[in-house]
C-alpha cells in the first residue's frame, strides 16, 4: 500500500515549549526541520499556569535568551505583567516572573514557527520511531507516513498515554481535552527504553465576574518593567499591567477537603503515577501540612481578554462537586463559579539517566530527548531542555563539537547533570538552592557567561555577540575606574553620606569600597562620582554587584577551579567497570548504569563514594601510563 514518503535533516516530536526551540534552533542553524504536534492550533500551550519565570526558572529563561532560545522574546511580546521576585535577598536568587496572555503567547510563537526558514508544521500523531542497526533513522505516523532524518529530537511532553482525572471521572486525553499519543509508548519500549510513569496537576478557572476582589489583596507589577530577552528594548515593555490578587484558604477549606479525602483518585488510588514534590496539590498540601490553618492562593489574569482566572495554589483532583464546595470558601470566592474544573494528568515519560549530557540516547545514536519527556516539570525547564537538545541534534547532524554545559556554567547545566546522574523518582523542578555556584549563575548575568556558546553553535549572531564583548568591556573598564578613583572629606561627600545614613569618611576613599558598604550602590554615588561616564543601566548594575560580593565571587571562583579539574578528567567510553576490580559490586553496577564522561561527573553519582572515585581515579591513571 503506497505511503508519504519524505526527507529531513531533523524531525521534532511535539511543539510545546520543549519542541519549539528544538525545532527553531535546528531550523536556525540551516537543517530541515520537521515538527509533529497533534494540534497545530495549540503550539506552545500553556494548560496549567499563567506565567513565564518565577524563582530559579527565570534564570532558564535567560539562559535560553543568551543561547539563542526565543522563550524570552516571546514573553515579552504578551506578557500582562511583570515582576522580579525576591528583590529583598541577594542578586543570585533575583528572578524575574512575568504574567502571560496564554492565548497571545501561543499565538505569537506559532507565528515565529511558521514564519522560520527550513521548518515544517505537521500536525499528526508519531506512533513508531524507525531504528536500524542501533541508529534512529526517522519516525512512522499513525497514518503510516514515513519521515527519514538524520536525527530525532523527541519532546512530547505529557501526551503519552495521557489521561485526566478528577474524581471519578476520567477522561483519556492529553491537557485541556486535547488527543493524546497513545502509541509511541509501545515503541519506545521496543526499542529498550525504560519509561515512567509521572502525574501533574492544574487547579479550576474561575469566572471573573463572579470573584469579590474587595476580600483579596492587590498583586501589582513593577514599574518600570525588565524585559527577559537581553535584545528586547526596555522601553518597549512599558506598557500598562494587570493586576493579581491573593487571598487564603481557611480552616472550612480544609474540613472540606479531608472529609472527601476517599472520593480523592489521589488517595482512592486511581492514580499510581508519581506526582511533584514541590508543586503539591492543595489536597496533599492539607495532609501533609497539617498544623497549617491556611495556604496562600493567588487569583491570576489568564489573559486581556478572556474572564477565566486561574486559582494558583489550589491545583486538584477532587471531584466536581468537592471542587465547587472547596473554592467557595476561599475569601472572595464565595459566589465563584468554576469555567473549568481543576484535574490532574498522568503520563508517560523516560528514565533521563538513559541520556548522555548531550541529551542523546546511550542505546541509541541519533535519538535525542527534551521536556517533560525527560521526567521534568514546568515550562522553563521544558524550553531549556529542548534547546539544548536541539542544539545538539544539529551539531551531531552538522558533524561539529556538541555543547555540554556543565554544573559552573549555567542552570541549564545544573539541570542537565540532575537529570542524567541523579535518579528521579518524581517530576524534576528546577531550585536555585540546587545550583551550588548560584553567586555566579546569576540571571542579570546569562548574556555575559552564554553568549559566547550560541555564538559558537551558530544562534547567536557577530553582531549581538560584539555587543556582548562590548557590554563585558565596558564593566571592566568602569571596575577599574571605580577602584582607583577617590573622594575626599569634603563638605559635599560627607552631607551625602550623611543623608545616606553612611559613616562620613575619616580619611580618603575609593568609590569601589563605598560601594561596598550595605546602604550604598554604584547608582546612588553618582552625585559625588563627577566623571563617571554615561553608561547603560545594565552594566551599571553589574559594576554594582561584582563589587559589593568580591569576595564571595572570588570564593566561588575557587571552587569552581576545583570542580573543573575533576571535569576535565575524562572516563573512555569504553571502559569496563567489571574490570576495575577493586571497585565495590555496587559502584561497579552505578558506574555501568549511568556511564558518567568524567570523574566529576561519577563522583555525583548516588551509591558511589569518595573511595570508589579514588580506585577508579587510580585505575584511569595505571590504563593511561600502560597506553603511553
């Protein structure tokens, strides 16, 4: 029986956040491309919360912005609000969060899919891979298609034999009614891929019309606002904001929840997937969190135009009737009425330490895995892994050096690593508190340390990577100046310190070390810093942070010296761990199971101790002095 029969460079499994930079990289970086979703209409959907960014996850925003990702520049095309989180603590956990018009975000990254060179939309369901000889050469749809490629990037999210549940009631569906995949899993089996099964969860939308915001608290954005992208002009993002608003749930809430606790497929035992740590529901929240009285909830905007509002903090699976009970108590929600009613989803997705820190399969050359696919969670985390393994499908199709990003040089790396040396058990969440370089994976400095990679790889152009030179130059050259520019006890220095509430000056004094002091910064000392040079505010506020942490900077400098070492002493890809006898039996079955490339990487490996990296250390160093 005759079949469609085509060519491509590279073929995308899925579009949403994942599959939308795999497939514009790939596509960006010249290969013909092919992405396969099963809605075309729903390209970079957002089915559970309204926002881009939040604490940690803004950080991968502007990583994926630095590399070349286009996540950041679609934000600030629709966004509804904007602000940097956590503006009290130090500039390494800053993050910046933005509200998004969910149906214009959507809309807007299908207009840049389907306006980018080299890249084809296909809407149809991907049933088979086609592997030979350990090779993947392409995929079979439902309908029999057959799409060769030198490479496959699969980012399918939470489609896989997904289903939605509230209550009793279970739909066999994909987020917000749409088809899931229901025969890719079976594939992926075949081949000798290990799966999970994973579970997530979205909470009601309410009607506008019907919230009592009197009850609630105003959550206004920031003036002025700053943008993700780093090529976005700040002035364009100025624009007038809407509001959110939280309120709490309360003892009733609670009463409510547990006396229906067995109607709960959560607790009933309809649901066997694993759900999140970090993002409980709010039935989970009231068991697990017992001596609590109430939890924050926040009322979110899901769009300008469009009354839907989306009750973060109380996502569920409660049924129907429960749902409505339970939201009512909520201050301001006593007369609410539900547009859409909260379920969770269960879905199939992969073991990741499969995957190689290229995020190609070990089994198998050619194939490569990004998303939720990869046993994470959330948007960011989804758009940053699809970069990444978009990048590096094109570089293995191009024949050119891949891009590893390690733990020191971006979140991106922090979670790639997490993801293949650590075994996850449970959906994967990016935290800043998992980054132990954090100081220096700071988000207002992505460009300065990424840049340089999306421009090797081919994302990023000569003429934003000068501007980056130029940017880097420039807050050297004003570190300098600074640092050996002083002030004296003259009347005009002292009033300012003064009415700064800073100690006046006893003898002279740079302005760097009056940078460091607590309540000053590089901006306010403009008015006794007569030559200063007009410089953009960017740089400005990195003078202000390199400055006032020196010393923590040059601290974590250090470690990361030391950390590179044990990075750069690669472990062959042939090794034998059975042949490394002095390894115990358990390293020995880790070290096979994960295959780290290097000692540092082993030495993360859960089940493998200080001892055993020191007998392999020693067993590297004995096979290298015979081979010389």
């Amino acid at each position: 029986m005759p079949v469609i029969e085509k060519y491509y460079d590279v073929v995308v499994v899925g579009a949403g956040h994942a599959g939308c930079e795999a497939s514009l990289a790939c596509a960006r970086l010249g290969l013909e491309t092919i992405v396969f979703t099963v809605s075309a209409d729903n390209i970079a959907m957002m089915p559970c919360n309204p926002n881009i960014g939040g604490t940690s996850k803004g950080h991968l925003v502007r990583e994926i912005d630095a590399l070349g990702g286009e996540m950041g520049k679609n934000i600030d095309r629709t966004f509804i609000q904007s602000k940097m989180l956590n503006k009290s603590k130090g500039p390494a956990v800053h993050s910046l969060r933005a509200q998004a018009d969910k149906s214009e975000y959507s809309r807007s990254m299908r207009r840049v899919l389907e306006n980018q060179d080299h890249l084809t939309i296909k809407q149809a369901e991907v049933s088979d891979l086609i592997v030979e000889n350990g090779v993947c050469k392409g995929v079979r749809t439902f309908s029999g298609g057959i799409y060769h490629s030198k490479a496959v990037v699969l980012c399918t999210g939470v489609y896989l034999n997904a289903r939605c549940l509230y209550g009793d009631t279970v739909n066999y569906t994909g987020p917000n009614g749409l088809q899931s995949a229901t025969h890719l899993t079976d594939s992926l089996k075949a081949n000798g891929i290990e799966m999970f099964r994973f579970k997530t969860g979205t909470p009601a939308r309410i009607d506008k019309r019907t919230i009592d915001f009197t009850k609630m608290e105003e959550q206004k954005g920031d003036d002025p606002v700053i943008p993700f992208s780093f090529s976005t002009d700040p002035a364009s993002v100025q624009i007038e904001q809407e509001s959110c608003w939280l309120t709490h749930t309360n003892e009733k809430t609670h009463e409510i929840i547990r006396a229906n606790l067995d109607r709960s497929p959560l607790y009933s035992g309809k649901i066997h997937a694993t759900g999140p740590r970090y993002c409980p529901s709010i039935e989970d929240k009231v068991v697990k969190f017992a001596d609590k009285n109430s939890h924050q909830v926040f009322i979110e905007p899901e769009g300008k135009y469009t009354n839907e509002m989306y009750v973060d903090g109380m996502s569920s699976s409660m049924p129907e009737d429960v749902q409505d009970a339970m939201y009512r108590t909520v201050p301001g929600l006593e007369h609410a009425k539900i547009v859409r009613n909260a379920y969770a989803i269960e879905y199939d997705c992969i073991n990741p330490v499969q995957l190689k820190p290229t995020f190609e399969f070990k089994k198998i050359h050619g194939l490569f895995s990004g998303g939720q696919f990869n046993g994470s969670s959330g948007y960011e985390e989804a758009a940053a892994q699809g970069l990444y393994a978009g990048i590096n499908a094109a570089m293995e199709v191009k024949g050119q050096e891949p891009l590893i990003l390690d733990r020191s040089d971006a979140y991106i790396g922090v979670l790639v690593d997490d993801l293949c040396t650590k075994q996850t058990f449970e959906p994967y969440r990016m935290m800043t508190s998992r980054a132990e370089y954090r100081l220096l994976l700071r988000q207002d400095n992505a460009d300065l340390r990424l840049r340089k990679y999306g421009h090797r790889v081919g994302l990023i152009s000569d003429e934003e990577y000068e501007k980056t030179q130029k940017k880097q130059k420039e807050i050297e050259d004003e570190i300098k100046r600074v640092t050996n520019t002083f002030v004296g006890q003259t009347e005009e220095v002292q009033n300012f310190l003064s009415s700064n509430h800073s100690t006046e000056l006893k003898s002279g004094s740079s302005i760097a070390e009056l940078i460091r002091r607590p309540e000053l910064n590089y901006k306010m000392l403009a008015e006794i810093d007569h030559d200063r040079p007009v410089l953009p505010e960017d740089v400005g506020e990195q003078v202000n942070i390199n400055i006032k942490y020196e010393g923590y900077i040059k601290r974590q400098m250090k470690q990361v010296e030391q950390f590179r070492k044990k990075e750069s002493w690669k472990i062959p890809d042939d090794i034998d761990y059975e042949a490394v006898s002095s390894l115990r039996i358990e390293a020995r079955q880790k070290l096979e199971k994960y295959r780290p490339i290097s000692i540092g990487q082993a030495s993360r490996i859960s089940g493998v101790s200080p001892s055993d990296i020191s007998v392999l250390m020693v067993y590297l160093e004995s096979r290298r002095q015979q081979k010389d």
